[in-house]
C-alpha cells in the first residue's frame, strides 16, 4: 500500500514514521488500516478518521505497541 492511498494529512504522516521503523500498513477489505509492527503486534485503524481525538488515540495505540518515534506534532 503507497502511502499516497492515505488521504487524510496527520494519518500520512503517522504511516510515514510507522515505515520507516518497520512497520507494514495494510488496508483491509472493510476500508480499515491494518498496522503490523515488526515485533508482530498488529493495530487497526480507520481509515478516515473522523475524530479530532482519533490520530491522537491512533498515535497512542501504536506507541503502546511498540512504535518508538517522536511524535512532534
């Protein structure tokens, strides 16, 4: 999946930082993403988020899953 398949800005740039550690992003057959960390953990994700919260819970859950960045916002 090309990270220009994501639409929404703050969500590129998650998936950009997510990559370039490693991590597999995969659109399911429902429109969700799927996020595959090499340590195996997987998270799901809208696609679109619709909340202005959700990139922050987005970030969140893929931190506690093992994503070490720094998330500049």
């Amino acid at each position: 999946m090309s990270l220009h398949d994501i639409k929404h800005r703050e969500l590129r740039a998650l998936a950009r930082i997510a990559t370039t550690n490693g991590w597999v992003i995969v659109r399911r057959p429902n429109g969700h993403l799927a996020w595959r960390g090499p340590n195996g953990a997987t998270v799901y994700t809208s696609a679109t988020p619709s909340d202005k919260r959700a990139i922050g819970k987005i970030r969140t859950d893929l931190r506690r899953n093992g994503l070490e960045a720094n998330f500049s916002r």
